[in-house]
C-alpha cells in the first residue's frame, strides 16, 4: 500500500493534469476529485461547486467553495476547500479548522439576515445561494460543514461539538487526505462506520444466528424502535444502501401508514411491519442472559426498510410526545453480515431480492447492469482513429467501477503505465454518471442533467433498463461511438465557454448543457431531415470549425437565458433544474446558419447505419449465447435436467430445449435461437435454486 505522502503525491499529479487540460486552477479541481469520491460514497448528494468570499459585518470575513442540499436527511451542507497545494502534506490545527468553519458558517448566517443579498453582485452564484437560504432552506433540520483539504488533520483535532443556527443543528466534518486515502482502499468504496451500540442501549441488541456459509452470517434480531430511530438520526443516509436511498428520495420517505402504527398502536407494530433486511461487515457479539447481543456493528447497511427506518426517525423528532419516545416499538431485523471482499458482490444481490416485492425497480439497480459490461467490452475494444499525426489509436476509457482506472494502473512496471496511458489517456476516461449525462443531453433533458449526476443518473437508468429489456441491441458498438462524440462536444464546448468574452465565472455546466440540448432540439426544428454528424466527428475526433462557431452563438444565448431578470426562480442553479427554464429555452431562435446544414448527415442514412448497427449486435449477441451453451458442457446440461425433471420445475418446452443441448454428444449443435431458448431455460432453474 502506498505511503500518505506517495498517494497524495498521485491526487496531486492529477489535479495539476486535470487544471492543465480544463484550464482550471487546481483548487477547483481537487474539489472536484473529492466531491465525486464522497458523492460515489454516499456522504454527499449531488454537489454543486461555487465559490464566495466576501466581508460581511463588524469585517467577519465568509467564504464558500460549494453546497449540496441533502433531500433525505433534509438537511444543507456547506463545503469550503482549504488547498495548501505544497510539496509536502501540511498539517491542518485545530486553529485553522475553526477559522475556516467560522467563515462557511458566517455564509449561512449572513444568507439568514439578507446581509449577502444586499451586498452580493446579483449576477454571482452567492447571491442566488444566499436567496435560497433565506426562502426555502431556512427551516432545514440540519447544517452540515465540510472542511476537504489536501492537508492532514492535526492529532489533536478530536470530536468537533454541533452547535445550533437557529433551531437547526450544525455539524462539522473534516475530510483531510489521509480519510480520502482510507476512502479510496476501502474494498467498497465506503468510509467504514463502527457503531458502538452500547452506545444507543445499555446491553445491545438482541440476536439469534440463523445459519453461515464461507461468505456470510445471517442474525434474526430484535431492534428497538427508539435505537433504530437514534441509529438513523445520527448516521443520515450513509445508513441507506445506495438503491434504497435513491428510492426513498424518489418516493418521500415517510410513510402514513407506519406513522399511524407508530402513533396508535405502537404496540403492534413488531406483528404489523415486514421488519428490516440488513447487512454488515462484522459484529461483536456478547453473551446475554436470554441471548446473545450485538454489541458493535461495522459498516451497517439497510437494504431493504428504509420507510420504515426512516418513518421511525421523523416521529422520535416530530411526534415526540405522541411517539412515547417509541418505547413500546419493536422492529425485526434479518442481518447478513458478509466479508468486505464479497460485499460488492453480495450486497447488490441481497438489495435486489430483498426488495423483490417492493416498488424498488430494476432501474434501482442499474449500477450492476449488464449494460455497463457490453459499455466497458467495447471502450476496451474499440479504437479510436489515429489523429493529430500520431501513428497508433486509442481507447476512450468507461470505468465502469470506481478507481478502476487507476487500479488497472497499481501493478504496472514504469513502462507497462506508459503504454497503457498512450492507449488510454487520461482525458479519454469517463464514469457511468458521465455517460447518464451526455446521452441524456442528447436526450435534450439539460433541466434533468442540471439537477445533478446522481438524480440524472437515476432517471437515466430508468430510459436504459425500459430500453434494454425492450431490445438489447440498442446498445451497440454505434451507440457507445455517439457517446465518445457527445464527450467531444462537450469538452470542446466546455473550452469555448471557458475562454468567451460575454462569460462571467459560474454556471458553466448548466451553458454548456443547455446549448448541447439546444443544438439537437433545433437541428430537428429547423431541419427535421437532417441529423448531426456523428460519424465525422468520431473519425475526426474533434467537431469542425463551422460547429464551433454556432456552439459558440449558441452558449451564449443560453448564458444570457439563465441569467435572464425575469427567470423564475432567483437562483440560477435552480432555475437550470425546472422543465419552464428548458421551454423558454426552446422559444430562443439561433439560426444553424447555411454552412452548418451542409455539415449534416441526412435521417435516411442515419437510420440505415442504426439497423445495420443492431443487425450486427444481434449477431454478437448470439454468437455469445452458442459460445456459452457449448461452453457449459454436455454433462452439466444433463445435471440440469434430471435436477429441473426431479423438482417437477420445467415444462415439456424446456425439457426439449434441454435434450437439443445434449444433443451436442453425438455431434449436433443447436441454432442461435435455441441456444437463446437454452440460457433462458437454465436461468428458470437458478432462479428455482438450482445450485450451478
């Protein structure tokens, strides 16, 4: 493992890339790096990086670096970036950390008082933040401070106090490089919580083991519903499963019908309430005088009961009196405790059917989705076109699974990284999140983008998992080369922006992706035969002067739309999420201009090269599904239908296409529909617990 000062030494090489590449300073962009490790682990919610300073009364000084508000836990976090940007790791005191505490702090107070508002330029990203504040955060039930800093914490440095802003409580955080390098070894991708349930109650919680294997624990527990409620209260979110999170943000968390059991007959609800399904990475366990306890918990994860988890939280908060502090409420709770090595594995799996009758849907669990196999297969296949004069292609790297890219990189020799980072570079590589926002541009959603990668990323999964189970063969080579252009749009875009004299400083992603979705609304506006060139651009790898020009033109308006006086909503960042902004958006007319048109490809082509496109994936797809019936073997086969005969589990149709694929002895192999047919026959047995 690499020392603190080796793996800040490698954050630090690719801010100082990524500001070279994005014309940013390294601040930002090390923000930027940190935001999305904490929002990849569930700590933040869709960040949105802006940065104020200013003076505010009596010459306290405030200063900001982003904020993100946290619809769950109902609560707004405030993010300032103290950056030293040394050689060496500098030592962040407990002096400093008040310093720069005190200053996010005095953000939301002046925002309270309308101080900002009265002194902020109107146009600035503060001000609209500040508007905010004081019209629909003002009654949150929790500030959230976060210091994220290339320094390291001080030792001395112990549990930071909350203290309250007006009758919120405020929380205070810090994110030094050394969590972020404990974040980014962690197997899962999570920070580690370690609960100390003694803690919560004076014994623990009471348990039963209900069988182990060599990769996981089950406990039936017995959860008090007052610990279960301090449990959430005190941990947020980070308790959630990522799929259950997103489900509850979607749906409101709090439902009427717990809440009424909870108030009326909390004496029945252990009989009433399905309980709570739940996994973690370790548990102590003490002897009780009825039954063992659990004591501490590692990393515990409600994948299955969030409404109940959460309905519990909000009545010992809002209906204290009549909640009786939930001392008559039980809760039962099945807890898998499984080793972090498997987690990633077994912890979707167990989200997934534990929510089976439940209205989490597959889109909930799209990050697991063969979808990102078939995007990843082909960014390792796929080579661009040799450009700019050099004599070998590359690869537009997806990473499909969090530091991936890095990690393929850890067990290299000096060379080895050299040549996979030609193959490979750097500013070709993109996550799911990037690929859920270009297509859903392309899509013309930038008000869905603009609320940020996570819900974008949600709605996205929803159009991708309808699409996929529709047919499959959408997704084809074709369709991840439109996702490399839609990339190349933007960066190019995000350039001309970056660099145009009518820009001020914010709002440069919600520009850039409106203009995107602008452009494809009004090439079918103004040229309804016509579509953009993709092909030219992948074969280029850059978009012509003539694009760039109308890019440009049409940045601007979006600019000046966004920030327009008579928006709706004061602050910009908000206004860019409403579905009004896009439809005034669409009333705005730039013309594409006689040379632009030219450039475009005509639908009829377009359509012809999209069938022939899922011509060609339907034919990968079943030279995969002969690859993978032959490949099982003759006697599994066999295994597979004596098993499904003897359990009385296959109708006469799959025991024929059974027969066809033991068939395969005496030398005859099934078509391409049948092995089909097979691998969906052999799927039933799975899923009636066939073990192989």
């Amino acid at each position: 493992m690499a020392t603190l000062n080796e793996f800040r030494n490698s954050i630090m090489d690719d801010v100082h890339f990524n500001a070279s590449m994005n014309g940013t300073s390294p601040r930002e962009e090390f923000l930027a790096l940190y935001a999305d490790a904490l929002t990849d682990a569930e700590e933040f919610d869709d960040f949105e990086q802006l940065s104020y300073e200013g003076v505010g009364p009596q010459n306290k000084r405030i200063l900001i670096d982003g904020y993100f508000y946290d619809e769950l836990e109902d609560c707004l976090a405030i993010v300032a970036c103290p950056f030293s940007d040394s050689m060496e790791a500098e030592s962040l005191t407990a002096t400093d950390s008040e310093v720069h505490f005190r200053r996010a702090r005095a953000f939301v107070e002046e925002s309270l008082s309308g101080f900002i508002q009265k002194y902020a330029e109107e146009s600035s990203p503060g001000y609209g933040l500040a508007i905010d504040i004081q019209k629909r955060y003002s009654n949150v039930s929790k500030y959230k401070f976060y210091l994220v800093t290339d320094m390291v914490m001080s030792s001395r440095i112990r549990e930071i106090a909350s203290t309250k802003i007006g009758n919120a409580v405020a929380e205070y955080h810090i994110w030094d490089i050394a969590r972020l390098q404990a974040l980014y070894a962690s197997k899962t991708g999570k920070e580690d919580i370690i609960i100390d349930l003694t803690e919560f109650t004076e014994h623990g919680i009471p348990c039963l083991m209900a069988g182990s294997n060599g990769e996981y624990t089950a406990y039936l527990c017995n959860i008090p519903g007052a610990i279960l409620a301090k449990l959430y209260n005190t941990y947020g979110g980070r308790l959630l499963e990522g799929n259950v999170r997103s489900f509850l943000t979607a749906k409101g968390k709090i439902n009427k019908g717990i809440r009424n059991t909870i108030l009326n007959e909390p004496e029945m609800f252990f009989a009433y309430n399905n309980g709570i399904a739940a996994t973690a990475y370790d548990v102590k366990i003490e002897a009780g005088e009825i039954c063992p306890l659990i004591t501490e918990i590692t990393s515990l994860q409600i994948v299955n009961g969030g409404q109940t988890t959460a309905s519990l939280a909000s009545a010992l908060v809002n209906d204290k009196d009549r909640a009786n502090g939930l001392k008559d409420i039980y809760v039962p709770m099945k807890l898998s405790v499984v080793t972090p090595e498997k987690a990633m594995e077994l912890i979707p799996n167990i989200a997934k059917y534990a929510n089976k009758q439940n209205k989490v849907s597959d889109a909930d669990f799209f990050s697991n989705h063969a979808f990102h196999v078939r995007m990843e297969d082909f960014s390792r296949r796929i080579l661009a076109p040799a450009v700019m004069g050099n004599q070998y292609g590359t690869h537009w790297y997806y990473e499909r699974a969090r530091g991936q890219y890095k990690q393929e990189q850890a067990r290299m020799t000096k060379a080895e990284k050299d040549k996979f980072l030609l193959q490979n570079p750097k500013n070709q590589m993109f996550t799911k999140t990037d690929l859920a926002k270009l297509y859903n541009i392309f899509r013309q959603l930038p008000h869905q983008v603009s609320k940020g990668a996570q819900k974008n990323f949600i709605m996205f999964a929803e159009w991708a998992s309808d699409a996929w189970e529709k047919d499959q063969t959408v997704f084809n080579e074709r369709f991840f080369k439109q996702i490399v252009c839609l990339n190349i749009l933007y960066k190019k875009l995000d350039q001309i922006v970056k660099y145009a004299s009518w820009y001020e400083m914010g709002y440069k992603a919600q520009v850039v992706t409106y203009a995107l979705s602008y452009l494809f609304y009004q090439i079918g506006r103004e040229c309804p035969d016509r579509v953009l060139d993709f092909k030219s651009i992948w074969n280029q790898q850059k978009v012509t002067h003539e694009t760039e020009l109308l890019l440009g033109r049409i940045a601007e308006a979006m600019f000046n739309h966004l920030v327009s006086d008579d928006r709706e909503v004061q602050n910009v960042t908000e206004w860019a999420k409403r579905e009004a902004c896009w439809k005034k958006a669409k009333e705005i007319v730039v013309p594409l201009g006689d040379q632009f048109i030219k450039e475009l490809a005509y639908v009829s082509d377009d359509k012809d090269e999209t069938k022939q496109a899922k011509k060609e994936q339907r034919q990968v797809n079943s030279a995969s599904a002969m690859i993978q019936v032959a490949e099982y073997g003759v006697e599994n086969w066999k295994s597979v239908l004596s098993w499904g005969i003897t359990n009385r589990i296959f109708t006469p149709q799959d025991i024929s296409f059974l027969k066809t694929a033991i068939a395969m002895e005496s030398g005859k192999f099934p078509s391409e529909k049948q092995c089909a047919r097979i691998l969906q026959v052999l799927e039933k047995a799975r899923e009636e617990s066939y073990p192989r």
